[in-house]
C-alpha cells in the first residue's frame, strides 16, 4: 500500500466503500456520511487486512486531497477535528 501507484485512487476506494457502510447503518445525510466513513476508513482498512498504520496514511490522504474539495451536501464545517461529527472528540486522532 505504501508504494502504491496511486495512493490517492485507493483512498477514495476505500473510503467510499466506508461511506456506504455508514448509509447501510442508517446515516442519511450525506455530510455525516461522508465525514463518518473518511474516519472509518482505518477501520475498514484493518478489516481488509491492512495495518492501522496504513489505515491512518489512507484517512489522512483523503482528507487531505479529496474532503478538502467537497462541497454541500457532501461536506460540513462539523467535519473536523472536535467538531461535532467528530467520532473522538477530545483527542488528537483525525481523521
């Protein structure tokens, strides 16, 4: 995974992959859904056999080069870290 080609194709991958969970649970908005899966994307990392490590490098990557450029209804500005869609708040873990 660290030296994929195209780490940020593989980002989007599987953080999509994470926001479609997050509507299968019962998230409707988008925005949530969207901000839910980007920090679920190490989790769901680990499960495809991958390290937390990496899990964490794909999360920062999509924040960093796809979230940064989303608008409504994808995107909120409680999407951050200790805002309120924030799944740790009180820690320094984001995404």
């Amino acid at each position: 995974m660290w030296r994929d080609k195209y780490p940020d194709a593989l980002a989007w991958s599987v953080e999509a992959l994470a926001h479609e969970a997050q509507h299968v649970s019962g998230v409707v908005s988008e925005a949530e859904a969207e901000c839910y899966g980007m920090q679920a994307t190490p989790r769901a990392v680990r499960l495809l056999g991958r390290t937390s490590a990496e899990g964490q490098y794909l999360a920062a990557t999509y924040w960093k080069h796809w979230y940064a450029f989303f608008k409504p209804p994808y995107s909120s500005n409680d999407c951050r870290n200790n805002g309120a869609l924030d799944l740790h708040p009180g820690s320094d873990v984001w995404p």
